[in-house]
C-alpha cells in the first residue's frame, strides 16, 4: 500500500508509514479526513437527509461545502461557536442552532465509525509518517486523537464539558504491520511477488463485522491449468497472510475490499514468522478476489505438480463476501494435500480429555457443518465440570487422521481458533468471550463467531484416537451406538448425511461423500483406498467407531439434543480403560 489513505467498499486503510497526524490539525489537513469528509457529504447529498438540507439552507454554497467544514472543524478546536461567528459572520446561521451542528457531528462521527477501519506500519520503507515509535502505542494515540478532536468540537459548540465519557474505539479496528520479505515465485506467479506480507496484527476488540453474504455456496473444483495467468493483480490492493495450516505453509492472499476475512484469519490459522517463509516455497497458495474476464463466481484450485504447489483461486465478487470461502479453501487445499501423502482429512471436532482420576480420552466427532459436533462438545465441557479436569480442543473443524510407525491411528488439528455459529452456542458464551471473539453478522441468521481455542503446539502434537464417532443431526433414537465391524461403520460415514442448518445455500436432508466437500468429494477414488485401510486399521487397534445423535437438524431438539448426547457420551468416557 503505497498511498496514505485509501476507502474503498466501506473499508478505511491509514498508511502510518506514509502519513502519521499526532494532532487535530494534521488530521483536518490530512488527504484522509478529506476523502471521508467527502463520502459523508457524497452519502446524505444522495440521501437529501436533514443534515444535507440544512448545511445547503445555511451556507449556499454546495461547490465549498466541504472547504467550508473543514475550516469551521478548525476553528473550533481553539474557539467556541459564538467566538467564530464574531471572526467570520458567515457561518453565524450555521452555528446559530447548536443542535442541528451537533447532530452534524455526531453524524459524521458515527459515519467514521462505521467504517471498517485498518492502520498499517510497512517495514523496511522509509516516508514523512510513523518511524521508530512502538506501533501499538502509535494506534492508542491515534484512537485518542480521533475521540478528543470529536469531543473538543462538540464542547465548543455547546459551550461546556460532557458529563458522560465513552471510551470508544475511534481509531483502527485493527492495525497491521506489513514487511516486504520475498519468496521465490517460480513461473506463473510473478503477479504475487511484489504483494507485501502481514509480520502482526493487533485486534482492537470487539471486532464485528458485517460481510455482504452469510452462507457459502457450491463445491470447489479442480482445473488443469494456472487460474493466474487470466487475471489481474494490483499489489497496491493486497496483502499476504502467511499461514501454519496443520503442519504446512500457507500463503493467502486477498484483496482489500475483503480485508475484515484476512485479518479474521488471525484468529485461526497461526501466523508464520518471517523466518519460516522469507524466500521459501509453500505448500499452499490461495489468492481471495483477484479481478478476471469471467462473468461467474469461480471457485477452482489447480493442483501445480511440477513446482509442488495446490493453488486455491476464487475471483472478485460480492457472492464471495464471507469468511467460509476463506477458511473452507483454505482446508480444502490442504485436505488435497493430506490426500496426496496417503492421510485422511476429517471434517469434525477432536477433543483431548484429562479426567480427575488421571484418565485420558482422545475423542473425534465427525460431520459436516451443522451436524452438532461442536455444540455437543461444549455440552460436555459444561457438564464434565465435576468429572473431567482439563478439555484440549485438537480441531473445531478440519484435522486429519496418520498412521504411525506402529500403524496406529493419531489426530492432528490444522486450526489453532473455531469458526463457530452463535446460534447454536450458550447465550452467555458469546459474551464471556467478548474481549477476544471476532464477530460475523451478529443480527443474522448463521451469526458466526470465530475465537482462538488451542495453541500451534498442541494441535499439532498428535493424539491417539480412542473414540472416533459420527455426528447423526437428523433422526432419534440411541445417543451413542457403536458398530461391529469396518464395513458397517463406512457405509454411514460415506454416505454422509445431515440435516442442514443453514450454514450453506442447501435445504433439508443431505449428504456428501466422507461428510467432507473439502478435498475427498473431489477425489473419491483415492479416499475409498485410504477409508479402507484406516477403517480396518481402527477396529484393529481398538480405536470405538460408531455414531453421536445429537439431533441438532431436528426441530425442538437444537438444546436437548446436544445435551443428551453429551450425557452419554461421558458415562462411554467414564468406561474407558
């Protein structure tokens, strides 16, 4: 990002490292303040809103309206109202009604707050702005420097001091600091090079935002050429984040109007250090709203054999404007990965659990999305509290299944957070977890938090698989059932099936091959050798296959059914050896 400010799709961008305003009058100066000064003014003109009409009635000049505001804005940081109308007569009808300028400003102000707004420091660049300052300081400062300019304007009109303060956040939701560390970029993907990559981010919680879309929709598929080489990319307009998924390396890339999904990316996926990407190659590349000559969504990923490359490609479009099209790509290229290397991805929840007398119960719960994985974990979490002493969430979502040296199964998680629907959580939990939730479309249906839950260190650790079960949303009956044999247990695991809860575009009862369209629907034959082969090896050492009902599909039971599977599910615990 070269520029010092840029908004674009209701998404603030202030370049700390090109221009840094320490006070009010740097920041009525500022190409900033100018650009969103004009989209309020552009906003309520479009409107014809009551503020519009009266700033036209009293000043009648609609060319220098803007001028015209930004002068008074300055003034009224060193004198009152009735002292600028006795320096300049012509604004004495706009400052005569005191509380018709203060909606003004409080309308302005709640403008600029609803903005998604980002601070960003670059590295290894030199310009007039941010230099040798502790870059979350330099955000705290900027914050209060936005809060104090709004409350000195406000006191000088109405001619005294608030007796109610609210410290809001006013500066950047969220700050970045980008570095310029370069990869080697083999044939193909010298559009990427020059795109700078995120070092940190630093959250101002809460962080709510509010994409356009609040489902995904359709299945990602494969191509057999370089989707890149059609498209265009401005590195000005992106950055880089690069990823530890499971155990391997990630570069996402994405556009700017989609920044509030890339940022989010911080509270799942753990950020690699510059020491493990500078001039590497990934495993995984995956580029988020590049612009091409295609009418339609596209949704594709090339498997880039000969420079050992999965390329993940969606293209610009509003449809795209949710976070599952970030993560759920991102999963399905390294479940594309795993599959290559003879490992079976697994779209499910694992938790790792400490009883009070020193038991130890590794457990997985398969499904796909709104079959009730998480939600009867944290029933569990809940009712184990006199039973169980310590609970490790190994996957919310995607982890995949090895064979050790001995052919004995271990889970793995590739998330260190849980993209997590509010709908189907306690009411309190969302709240509890305020001050470091990131929070989709909180008012909607499909209402999404997304929460740092495990370490990099512990997902990754590998885990011995004592339970591995299937999440049955759909129909009543025995909470826990376990089968006989492996051939029993495939046959319901392949098929898949679920009621759907809304988390994607789909209706009523349906199903998808392994309960996985990320990475073994696309390819079924290579999973149909491995599922056999794990399968077999489960029963062989002792591993529990059988099915959850938590019948979370099932009208009335969304509470209950949950619960009640979770009550069994610690008396099976219990009986463990």
């Amino acid at each position: 990002m070269q520029k010092e400010f840029s908004l674009s799709n209701e998404k603030a961008m202030i370049n700390f490292t090109a221009k840094y305003c320490d006070n009010a009058e740097a920041l009525f100066d500022s190409y900033g303040f100018a650009r969103v000064l004009g989209a309020y003014l552009d906003k309520i003109k479009r409107r014809e809103t009551r503020t519009y009409r009266y700033l036209i009635s009293n000043l009648k000049d609609d060319k220098n309206l803007q001028c015209n505001l930004t002068k008074i804005f300055k003034l009224l940081m060193v004198l009152k109202a009735d002292e600028i109308v006795k320096f300049n007569p012509m604004y004495e009808k706009l400052l005569e009604d005191k509380d018709k300028f203060i909606a003004l400003i409080e309308d302005l102000y709640n403008f600029w707050r609803k903005l998604e707004r980002y601070t960003i420091v670059q590295n290894h660049k030199t310009g007039d702005g941010l230099q040798n300052v502790s870059f979350i300081e330099a955000n705290e400062k900027f914050s209060k420097l936005i809060l104090d300019t709004y409350r000195k304007a406000e006191e000088n009109v109405i001619g005294e001091k608030p007796r109610v303060y609210r410290q809001l956040p006013a500066g950047g939701n969220a700050a970045l600091i980008l570095n310029e560390s370069k990869w080697i970029c083999p044939p193909g993907y010298e559009k990427l090079e020059n795109i700078p990559f995120i070092q940190t981010v630093i959250l101002d919680p809460p962080f709510i935002i509010y994409p356009k879309k609040n489902t995904r929709d359709g299945m990602f598929t494969e191509i057999t050429t370089n989707p890149l080489e059609d498209c265009s990319v401005n590195p000005d307009h992106w950055f880089c984040y690069p990823a530890k998924v499971g155990t391997l390396l990630a570069y996402i890339y994405f556009h700017r109007d989609f920044m509030a999904h890339g940022v989010t990316l911080c509270n799942l996926f753990e950020i690699a250090t510059e020491e493990q990407y500078a001039g590497k190659s990934p495993d995984i590349v995956y580029v988020f709203g590049a612009r091409d000559n295609s009418p339609d969504k596209r949704t594709v990923f090339y498997d880039d054999e000969g420079n050992g490359i999965m390329l993940g490609y969606i293209n610009y479009s509003e449809d795209i404007d949710y976070f599952g099209y970030m993560k759920k790509m991102t999963l399905t290229l390294h479940n594309l990965i795993m599959i290559k290397r003879g490992f079976i991805p697994i779209h499910g929840a694992m938790v790792n659990i400490v009883t009070k007398d020193n038991k130890i119960a590794n457990v997985i719960i398969m499904g796909d999305s709104g079959a009730g994985k998480s939600e009867s974990l944290e029933a569990l979490r809940k009712l184990g509290d006199n039973y169980i002493s310590d609970m490790t969430i190994i996957f919310d979502d995607m982890g995949v299944v090895k064979l050790n040296r001995d052919e004995k199964p271990l889970g793995y998680g590739t998330e260190i957070g849980a993209f997590v629907r509010l709908d189907d959580l306690d009411t309190g939990y969302a709240f509890r977890q305020i001050d470091r939730s990131i929070f989709m479309n909180p008012d909607k249906i499909n209402a999404r938090l997304v929460i740092p839950v495990a370490t990099y260190k512990e997902i990754t650790a590998g885990y011995p698989v004592d339970l591995f079960l299937y999440a049955n949303n759909y129909e009543e009956g025995e909470e826990l059932e376990f089968f006989n044999s492996a051939d029993e247990a495939l046959a319901v695991f392949k098929e898949g099936a679920r009621m759907a809860k809304g988390t994607t575009t789909e209706k009523g009862l349906v199903k998808s091959y392994f309960a996985n369209p990320f990475g073994p629907a696309q390819k079924e034959k290579d999973m149909d050798v491995l599922l056999q082969r794990y399968f077999d090896k489960f029963f062989e050492t002792g591993v529990k296959v059988g099915q959850l009902r938590t019948c979370l599909g099932i009208t009335g039971m969304e509470k209950s059914g949950p619960l009640k599977a979770a009550v069994k599910l610690l008396e099976v615990i219990k009986s463990l050896k």
